[in-house]
C-alpha cells in the first residue's frame, strides 16, 4: 500500500513543485517536429560538450542528463525518502540544471546554436529557443522515468560527486611515504599564521598601508529577521533552508563582511571580473564580492552557509613564498548562520582550497579536533562579537592575501572604500558581445592561466593543478587524507558539534 501511494502521489507532487523551477510556456510551431522531444536534451549535451562549454558548478546524475546534484544534495538521497522528499529533490536537481544548461547553451557561438537550430529543427537559434526546447525535453523525461520511482531513485543514490583528488598521482608520487613530510610543512604553515593572528591591532595597523572596504550598502534584515526568514525557508520536508534568489540576495547583504586590505602594489586591488573572449582580467576600479549559498550539516541538521568570493589580479609579493607567484589570486569568505539569524562560524581560505582558516563563536559549540595522520585545522582565533552593532572585520595581508587577524570592530582608516555583491553565478557566464557568455573557468573547474609552478612537485598529494584557482564545488582543502570545501559533513572535519549554550 505504501509503494501504492508513493508511486500514484508522486508524479502529482512533481508536477506542483518541479513545474515551478521553469516556466510551462507554449513551444511555438516547428517544421520538423523531432519525433522524441526528449531527443532533444541527449543532443543538446553533445553540443555542449563538443565546444568545452560545460559547467561542471554541479554533477550531472549519470542516465539523467537533466538533473544535477552537489555533495549536500547527493548526501541528502541516503535517507529514508517519501514522495515528498524526493520530489523536493528533483525540484533541487533540475532547478540546478536548468541554471547551468542555460549558461552553457549561451556559450555556444553563433554556428554551434544554428547547427543545434537545424537538428531540433527550431525556428531561431536564439538562447531562448534553444533552452526552451531543452526545458520541455527535460520534462518529457522526467515523466518518464516518474513511471518508475524506485529506479528513480537508485539513480540518484548512485550519483557520487567525483571527489578532486587522483589515486594515479598518490601511487606515482609515493604519498605513504611524501605524504608525513608534507604534513610537517603545513603545520610550519600554521604556527606562522598562529604567531600573525597573536599580533596587537596597534602593531598591525601600523605597518604598512590599510584601506577599509564595506558593501556600499546599509544591511537590509536584522539577524532577527534574517533568522525568520532562515526559519520560514526551511519549512520543507528536509529541513534545509531554500532562500529564492530574492530572499538570498537580501541574506547576502545583510552578513556582508568587512574587511581591510594592506595595500602595496597593484595585485592587492580587487574587484570585478570581465573577459575579453580570449581571456580574463580584473577590473579594479569596481570592487566587488560574488556570493553564493549552500548548506552544511550539524548534527545531521543542515544549516545554511553564506560565501563571498572575490578576485585580485596577481599573487605576488615578499612575504609569499615563490612557487606560489602567478596570475590571479582570490578569497572564499563563508558566513555560516543558525537559525535564529546568528553567525556561528567565519570560515576564510584562497580560492584553490589553500589556506583554509575557522573562525568560531565562543558559544557556537564547536570544539576543534585532532585529525589523525594529518595536520590539525587551523583555529587560531575566535570570531568576535557580531551583531547589528558589531561586525568582525577581517585584515588580509599585502601580496599573499592571507588573514593576518579578525578585529573586533572597523577601524578608523584614511583611506576606505566601498564594494558591491554580484551573484557567483556571473562568474560562470561571463558576457561577451552578440549575447554570448563564457565561464571564468574550464570544464575541469579550473581557472585558465592560473597555474602555479608547485603543481610540477606538490603531485604526490593527489590535487590535479594544485594551487590554482577553482570553481565552487571543485575546492580540496588538505593535502593530506580527502576533503572538499562544499562536503555534506565539512563541519565534522575540524571539530568536535557540542550543543549550543
């Protein structure tokens, strides 16, 4: 009787909730009607893949072409699943679709879509045509596969994201053996950005140049109603905060970090990113952050994590040791929020996965952990106070770029300035001229021309283009064992979840 229910109740639920994510228009007359609409995503995809213009941000569910999941969501299919669950999961994976596909097909150059037109026999070959075309072949499927639940499902929990780690490097570069010598580098590593964090504020702001950067903005929500909103988007059969791009938007503004930057050359300038077609460049005159949202889990209850991303056009300078020079550098700021609005963890690292630095609230409940065979996170400071009133502010060193401290508060600086927040998702569809766009990355995740000569003798640890800048869902945060930036689970890396007081 429960199969019975499951399998009649669920194309309805689908239906209601995956119907939302792209609009039921009208598809306009054709000549030549393809004579299986679904056809249509299988060609699409080899397109797509043909001109290097695939956006792997998210995995695609192997059989399922239309649907994408994360680590979060694919770790979210190992639970017991009703019919409302799962359709809350595909609503989550075509919506993930949908948003990629769409870059992807305005990637294509003008000959790609007028051979995509020709074979889906479209009147245009407009972007909209053509995704238009995709939307309802992605909808035929999945009515499809709905005959079929249970298989449906299979599918999804086979779906592993592909870790970013090689077993082949490990074995050639001898990493039982590397790998102990490795982890005495990186807790060397530590203890200096230990000894940077104990520095008095007076001793840090009096060396060198600092400017002050805030978003332009006043926050719209007070973590009051910040945690309301959390609260009432995460009324859903899992739980999970599903803010819309609205209400994300809003969040994003309202935990916006504060930071200072020392300043002594060029390559300490930030902002926004722009492409020429051939390749990228920074436009410093235009700060700006990049956000995203995603989720953790906290004692197997997910929470929702704000990051801020932004990009400098150089990693240079004195301090920063020479095989980490080259093009491009970046930070990944992730604000992690309870429920009731309040920040429980301020997490920082480099946009390759390096660096990575925990800043948790005193009350927050989370007591750092050893790490067996592998050097301990670093946790050399707690976050301070943070509310309407009181906003940490992060100080990231000249060259490097990496925190030397968290201040309790903004200092009173000569020099400031204010930054702007964009959507992540225009980092992967860059606009260029006749309405088409490019990915600041390729379609391994990596971004090109930021290749660091310590790839040549860091392979042992199994990170394909270690230390250059990667794409979200595409960041391995140690050399030593495996892990990733967006795992289900990140939280139980480095700590110990005790309730909170």
């Amino acid at each position: 009787m429960k199969f019975f229910l499951f399998t009649f109740f669920l194309p309805l639920l689908v239906a209601s909730i995956c119907g939302c994510s792209t609009p039921l228009r009208t598809i306009p007359q054709r000549p030549a009607p393809l004579e299986n609409e679904g056809d249509s995503v299988a060609i699409i995809h080899e397109i797509i893949d043909s001109q290097s213009c695939r956006n792997i941000a998210y995995h695609q569910v192997p059989g399922l072409p239309f649907l994408r999941l994360n680590r979060f969501w694919q770790s979210q299919t190992n639970h017991p699943l009703s019919a409302e669950t799962l359709a809350l999961l595909l609503k989550v994976a075509r919506e993930f679709d949908s948003k990629s596909v769409a870059g992807e097909i305005s990637c294509l150059d003008s000959t790609s879509k007028s051979q995509l037109a020709d074979r889906l026999s479209l009147n245009n070959s407009s972007t909209a045509s053509i995704l238009e075309q995709y939307e309802a072949g992605a909808r035929i499927l999945l009515r499809h596969h709905l005959t079929d639940p249970s298989q449906l499902l299979e599918a999804l929990r086979d779906a592993k994201v592909p870790d970013n780690y090689s077993t082949t490097y490990r074995v050639l570069g001898l990493y039982p053996l590397i790998a102990p010598v490795f982890t005495l580098a990186v807790v060397d590593a530590y203890e200096e950005r230990e000894s940077w964090l104990q520095r008095p504020e007076s001793e840090l702001l009096n060396d060198g140049d600092w400017r002050l950067y805030s978003l332009m903005d006043d926050a719209p929500l007070s973590m009051a109603q910040a945690g309301e909103l959390i609260r009432q988007t995460s009324s859903n059969p899992l739980g999970v905060p599903l803010p819309d791009e609205h209400q994300a938007q809003l969040l994003a503004a309202t935990y916006a970090p504060t930071l200072i930057q020392q300043e002594e050359t060029g390559a300490d300038l930030w902002g926004r990113v722009d492409h020429n077609g051939n390749a990228p460049h920074i436009v410093t005159e235009e700060p700006t952050f990049y956000y995203y949202l995603d989720h953790g889990l906290r004692a197997g209850q997910p929470f929702l994590r704000i990051n801020y991303v932004n990009w400098y056009p150089e990693r240079t300078g004195e301090k920063t040791p020479w095989f980490e020079h080259g093009a491009f550098d970046g930070l990944t700021i992730g604000v992690s929020i309870d429920d009731s609005g309040q920040p429980f963890l301020l997490q920082v690292m480099n946009n390759c996965g390096c660096y990575l630095q925990y800043f948790p609230a005193v009350d927050s409940g989370l007591e750092s952990r050893d790490v067996p065979w592998a050097p301990d996170p670093l946790l050399a400071q707690t976050l301070p106070k943070w509310d309407e009133r009181h906003k940490p502010t992060i100080a990231i060193n000249a060259g490097w770029h990496q925190v030397e401290r968290l201040l309790k508060r903004e200092p009173e600086l000569e020099r400031t300035g204010t930054y702007r927040l964009l959507p992540y998702k225009l980092l992967e569809q860059i606009p260029l001229s006749g309405g088409q766009s490019i990915s600041l990355f390729d379609s391994q995740g990596v971004l090109p021309g930021s290749e660091r000569i310590e790839r040549f003798f860091f392979f042992p640890m199994g990170i394909p283009s270690v230390g250059s800048m990667k794409q979200r869902g595409h960041q391995p945060i140690t050399l030593v064992g495996r892990a990733h930036y967006d795992d289900a689970d990140w939280l139980d890396y480095p700590f110990s979840v005790k309730p909170r007081h």
